[in-house]
C-alpha cells in the first residue's frame, strides 16, 4: 500500500468516504490565481484553473479536467455522476452535463477539500503512485 498524504479525518470523510463539504465553505471557492489544482491526497495534477468558473453553487466548479486525470462513474444513487481521481481513487465530487453554464456545456463540482491548489511558476509534488 503506498504512503500517500496525510489527511485530516474531514479530508478522509469527503476523500476516502465519499462525503461532500458545507456549499460556500471551501478555501478554492473563490480563488482566481493561475495554477493548477492537484489531488490531495496522492498530488497527481487534476485540473487547470483557466477551466475553473464561478457557477454559484457553493464549490469549485471546472468546465474540462486535465486529459486522463478523472475517472466518471455512476455514484451510489444511480442518479449522479461521481468524480475521482483516477490515479488514487480519491473522492473529488460530482459532474454535472447539459446546465448551459459555459460553452463545454460541463461543470465539475470539487469539494475544496480534496484538492490543493499549486500556482503557476511553482514545481508540481511528485505524484505518489498507488503501486
């Protein structure tokens, strides 16, 4: 099993447990700086903040993920659309399709929790891998 981060035991309940943080609570809401947004708990480089929007729903919201960063699948309710990470498995969200909000007609809704943000000029962490 590899040593990924250490998480906080919120960080586990939304990573690990699939839980979802308080809407409008989340230190990334509101960031505008340039960079790139990481998992938090294994590093790997999840979105680009020139996809990140403001859709006035209480989390981070991106309109595209970095190519092959993101796995979709079926969330337990059937209704949904879960998103994780697709190099540790992480808990990241939902996706949500079709709501007209940017031209990719797509918005992931990150809880801040499972991310850490990186500016742009700063080295990325190594991303810690699960074999």
């Amino acid at each position: 099993m590899p040593e990924y981060n250490r998480l906080t035991p919120e960080e586990e309940h939304i990573i690990l447990h699939k839980g979802t943080e308080y809407p409008g609570t989340g230190e990334l809401l509101d960031n505008e700086k340039l960079g790139t947004y990481i998992c938090r708990r294994c590093n790997a480089p999840l979105y680009h903040s020139q996809n990140k929007f403001h859709s006035g729903c209480g989390w981070p919201s991106f309109d595209d993920e970095i190519e092959g960063a993101v796995r979709h699948q079926t969330d337990s309710d059937g209704r949904r659309t879960e998103i994780l990470c697709e190099n540790c498995g992480g808990h990241l969200g939902h996706v949500f399709v079709g709501e007209r909000m940017t031209a990719r007609n797509t918005r992931h809704c990150v809880n801040s929790l499972s991310l850490v943000f990186i500016d742009d000029g700063e080295q990325l962490p190594a991303v810690i891998s699960p074999q």
